[in-house]
C-alpha cells in the first residue's frame, strides 16, 4: 500500500467506476432486500427482478485516442485543487517510476494521479485525476486502466485541506484553497470507508450531487436534496479495459447512453456552470476513445497450455452464458443477473439501482442525463472476464481475495488480512497472499491494523453468492483457473 500525493488534495476517489456513481441510502437488513420491479426504459433495464436482462448497446461518440491520452494525464478537467506553491512544500518531484510518459509543464514532474493546471485567476493548483483510482503502481511502472485495490481512503481528508490553507500565501490562492477546500471539507466524512483496498465513488457521487443545483450545477454549501449515510458502500473498481465490450457502466449496469458523458461527471467536483461541462465534455469522446485501446496485462507467469485447453471447455460449459466467449470470435452478452440468481452482497444494488434514488433522478433531470441516463435494474452486471487473474479481490466488493476461492466458496475467508504489496501475488491461488484472522475490526485495538482487515461480517462487505463453481469438481475447477489465466 503506497499514500498518495492524493492525501493532500483530498478525493482520491473523484472517478464514477468509477466504476461508480450512486449513494447509498439502506437501512434494511441485507437478509431483507430482495429486488423491486424497475419498469421500462426504451427495452433497457426493463424486468420483474427475476430474469437476466439484456443491455443494449447504445450509440457512442468517435474520438482519437492520442488526444484522448493528453487529456486524461494533462487537462485539467477537474479544475480545482491545491495552490502549486504548497503542494511543492509539501510533495517535490515523483519518483520515476510513478511518472507518466507525455506529460507536460509541471505535470512531467508530478505523480501520475495528479495534475497541474492553472486556474482562471492565474493560480496553478494540483488536483486529481482519473487515475487515481483507475492505475496502479507497480515496481515497472504504472498499468493505465488497472483499478488501484491498494488505495487508503480510510482517512479524513477534510483534516488535510484545513492544514493546507495555513499555508496559501495570497489571496488568489485563498480564494483557490477555499474553493476547493469547501468541496472537500462537505465530502470528506461521507468518504472513509472501514477498510483499505475498497472504493468510496458512491458516496462521493451522492453527496457532490446534493450540493449541486441540477440545472446550472452551481454549487450550493449547503444540500439542496437528501445526503447518503455517511458510512460508503464498499466497491472494487472495474479495470478500464473491459469498457470497450460493456454496453452500461457500472456494477449495476445502471449507466446507460453516452459513456463518455458519464465520465466525465467524475469531474462534479469543480464543474460550477454547465458552460465549463460544456467544454470538458468535448474533449471525453476522445477519452472514452483512448479507453477502448486498452487490453490486459498478459499472465507474468507460466501457462499449462493442455489444462487450459481442457479449462476452456469447462469455462465453455459452465460460465460463458453469462460472461461470453474469449479468442478469435469472441462474445458477451452484456447481462444483468438478478440478484436471486447471483446472491451477492445486495447493498450496492439496494444503493445504486433502485428507482426514486435522489442521485438518479438528479443526474437524469441535469445536464450529465442530457445524453447519458441512470437506469435502474434488478441486479448485477456479469462483467467480461479479459484480464481476470490481474483484477484480484474479487466480487464487485472486493470481498474474495483469491481466484481459487471464487470459484469454491468453502475457501473464502470470514476476516482477512493482506500486505497490499504487489509482490505478494498469489501465482497458484491466483490473487493476494492473505493471513486468515479469526477475528473482525471490532476485536482488534490497533487502529492503523483494524483497517487493514477485510471483515465480511460488516454491511455490504459480505462474500456471499456466485457459488457456481461450488457445483465443479476439483479437477474441472483447477483446469478452469488455467483456462482464467490466459484471458
């Protein structure tokens, strides 16, 4: 686990999965929730809560993904930050390693998830990026669209941009610092989650939002619509590669329409007028065009080529219906699977999918739902599999740390901890090396260890459901993950 250059400009999480971008407004017991009938939306998302849904695809924007590049590691499309002047004080010059190439000015000289720009007023400040949450370091460099399973959102970053302004030394900069630090300060107790490694988009989303008015996206101090619980769901975040066969963003499948203009919503922080979405927006076609470049680092270890062969079949027999097929004529179906089939943590989808959510009815009557749409649906996307052995913890919480224990329930463990280094990938288990605790947080004093555990015991950390390997033999479920290995 690495603490970012992000804990001094706040919101490592600004990206919607990010993966994600709904609230969480349970209360219900997770026994209790079962899924609601959505109604209909133009044939997508439509279903009684029992059946697969089809997604279909939606029309996308043409882009040029060179230019797509510079804007997502040099434009300044979330356009508030930290003076430059106290971030230097604070942070200096990257290590190589974590810098990216065409980077320009300054942002050659930065960490791959922040970004320098200059401000209206002529202030340059440092904020985050996409990247952030969706790249991850590594001992070779940074892997572009890997989601970050290490990061520390875990503290108050409110604390940091009160500490920051202490240092401004104009009032240009006071009035930059305050700016962004007021986001800050109104987002930052709804954003710290109980445990390392999972993502807080959700609840970031919910409350930028909520203090947003949805026809000039001016800024308000004070809520103008219902704010999520201050506890976030938990979320693993998607690797980016996958976009180019997905039809709807998110777990849910709930983003639907224009995807780069749901991207681009990752910048609510500081977009105060439709005028400046206007302009970051023109630029996201271009984005969503450099994403659908991506593809999967290739396994760094040894393939059983005939296991994986016979792996295949196995995948062919038992998976593909809902996670397509791999190789030279490739496929995927593009599903939402109810939850009664499924049976994962339900508290993401009660949060996220649910019609009457003042998130989804506030980005579809803003400029965000002009060309993009929140449509609720009755469960969870099966996600294309590309890159699967890379992608580890597992589930769409990040609850199954190995491979080998997703596909054998018997194996998941109840509380566990692991290193956050990369160098302890497990190459047989395929996913992290973890120590097996037979305790939760509560039974744990160390505040800086208490955080470091995955406890399934708590809501929305559960590592239930998608038992379906459970009904393979060993021998089929040991094949399948060489097969698992090689997509």
């Amino acid at each position: 686990m690495r603490l970012s250059p992000l804990l001094w400009i706040g919101l490592l999480s600004l990206v919607l999965e990010a993966s994600h971008a709904e609230p969480r407004f349970a209360s219900q017991p997770l026994a209790s929730v079962s899924p609601q009938p959505t109604g209909t939306d133009t044939g997508a998302g439509a279903g009684s809560g029992s059946e697969r849904i089809h997604i279909p695809a939606a029309p996308q924007r043409s882009g040029d993904p060179k230019a797509g590049y510079d804007t997502l590691v040099n434009a300044g499309y979330v356009s508030c930050g930290v003076p430059w002047s106290i971030y230097r004080m604070a942070m200096g010059d990257a290590p190589e390693r974590l810098r990216l190439p065409g980077r320009r000015g300054h942002n050659a000289r930065l960490s791959y998830e922040v970004t320098a720009l200059k401000t209206p007023r002529g202030v340059e400040v440092v904020t985050a990026n996409c990247l952030g949450c969706h790249a991850t370091p590594t001992e070779n460099g940074v892997v572009i669209g890997l989601g970050n399973s290490a990061l520390d959102l875990t503290e108050d970053f409110s604390t940091f941009a009160t500490a920051a302004g202490l240092l401004v030394r104009n009032s240009d900069e006071l009035a930059e610092w305050w700016r962004w630090s007021s986001r800050v300060r109104a987002v930052g107790s709804y954003t710290r989650p109980d445990t390392i490694g999972v993502n807080s988009a959700d609840n970031l989303a919910a409350v930028l939002a909520a203090h947003r008015d949805p026809d000039t996206l001016e800024w308000s101090d004070e809520p103008l619509h219902e704010l999520p619980p201050r506890e976030p769901v938990p979320t693993d975040v998607p690797a980016w590669w996958l976009l180019r066969k997905k039809h709807a963003m998110f777990h849910t499948g709930i983003g639907r329409g224009d995807h780069a203009r749901l991207m681009m919503s990752a910048s609510m922080l500081c977009t105060d007028s439709v005028e400046e979405a206007e302009r970051i927006d023109n630029s996201f076609d271009d984005v969503r065009a450099y994403l659908a470049t991506l593809r999967p680092p290739k396994y760094p270890h040894p393939i059983n080529r005939k296991l994986a062969a016979e792996g295949r079949d196995v995948f062919e027999a038992f998976c593909s219906e809902c996670h397509g097929t791999y190789g030279d004529k490739e496929s995927y179906p593009n599903l939402i699977i109810p939850l009664e089939e499924v049976g994962t943590d339900p508290l993401l989808w009660q949060s996220t999918a649910r019609e009457g959510l003042p998130l989804v009815q506030w980005f579809n009557s803003s400029f965000y739902g002009s060309t993009a749409r929140l449509v609720p649906g009755p469960g969870y996307v099966a996600p294309p599999l590309d890159g699967i052995w890379a992608t580890a913890p597992y589930l769409h919480n990040g609850s199954v740390p190995t491979l080998e224990a997703l596909l054998d329930s018997r194996k998941r463990p109840k509380y566990w901890r692991r290193s956050f280094s990369r160098r302890d990938f497990d190459p047989v288990a395929v996913g992290w090396k973890h120590q097996v605790l037979d305790h939760g947080k509560s039974a744990e004093s160390d505040p800086s260890l208490r955080k470091r555990i995955y406890d399934t015991t708590l809501p929305g950390y559960s590592n239930i459901g998608h038992t379906f390997g459970d009904e393979l033999s060993d021998s089929q479920r040991h094949v399948l993950m060489e097969y698992l290995k090689a997509l």
